[in-house]
C-alpha cells in the first residue's frame, strides 16, 4: 500500500528531470505507466501536460538510455527532503 507520504515522495522524484524511471521503481515498486498515472491523478491537468511534454523521450527519465557518467538518481543541486518537507540550504 502507498501512502500519501509515498505518493508525495514519488510525485517529487517524478518532476526531478534527473531522476530516472527506475530509480522510483527500485524504491517503490510501481513502473512507468503506473508513475504516469499517477502524475496525471495528483496533478493539474495543465501541469500534467507540462510535466509530460518535459520528460517524453527524455535520456535522463530511462536508466538504460543515460550516460554511465551519471551514476545517481536525483540532481547534485536537488535539496535533502525531510519527513516530506525541503530543507533550506
């Protein structure tokens, strides 16, 4: 079962451009289609839009198609989340 705090968490790692596909799926179990409707269930309609144009055939969303440079899952100027909320830095 996913909790708001899981579907808060995953909606985040969605919208990061760097983090892969993959690595939501490593942490909680749900793919890509799974993720995308999801998305398009906790957002604006208008932002759901936005957020697919942007990662559509994007390298950096599917773990096989990115550069073996990138080694990690989220961006190095992503802030730390803290029990669902972002630290300042």
């Amino acid at each position: 079962m996913i909790t708001d705090l899981d579907i808060d968490r995953i909606v985040e790692m969605a919208w990061e451009d760097r983090t892969p596909f993959d690595a939501i799926k490593a942490q909680f179990g749900i793919n890509e289609g799974e993720v995308i409707r999801l998305m398009r269930q906790e957002m604006k309609r208008s932002s759901f839009e936005l957020w697919r144009r942007r990662v559509t055939g994007r390298k950096t969303k599917h773990a096989q198609s990115r550069s073996e440079e990138i080694d990690r899952f989220h961006c190095k100027l992503q802030r730390t989340i803290t029990h669902n909320k972002m630290s300042k830095r």
